[in-house]
C-alpha cells in the first residue's frame, strides 16, 4: 500500500503550483501562508517517505 502521507503530499504540491498566480495576484499575506502550508505538507509527506526503512508498512 502506498504511504498515505507521500500521497497527500505530492498533492498538496500539486495544488500549490496550481493555485500560486491566482492566489499572489488576490491576497499576497494570504497566498504565502498557502505556500508554506502546502509546500511545508508536501515536503514532510515526501521526505518521510523516504526516510522509511523498507521493512515497515
């Protein structure tokens, strides 16, 4: 089964990189708090994923 951390985390990147012009050009306050949430998500999701021993599921 795939991690489910590495799932939303690639997610939340995802989403980031969808949303970052939009959300810079309404509120900037408001779009770097998205940037650090979903970048800070997404890299915790992936680099715990990573850091697994391949003997846990």
């Amino acid at each position: 089964m795939l991690n489910p951390y590495l799932i939303t985390g690639v997610l939340s990147i995802a989403l980031w990189i969808t949303i970052r012009e939009q959300a810079f050009d309404a509120n900037a306050t408001l779009a770097w708090v998205a940037t650090i949430v979903l970048l800070g998500w997404g890299g915790f999701g992936i680099f715990s994923t990573l850091k697994k021993k391949p003997d846990q599921d």
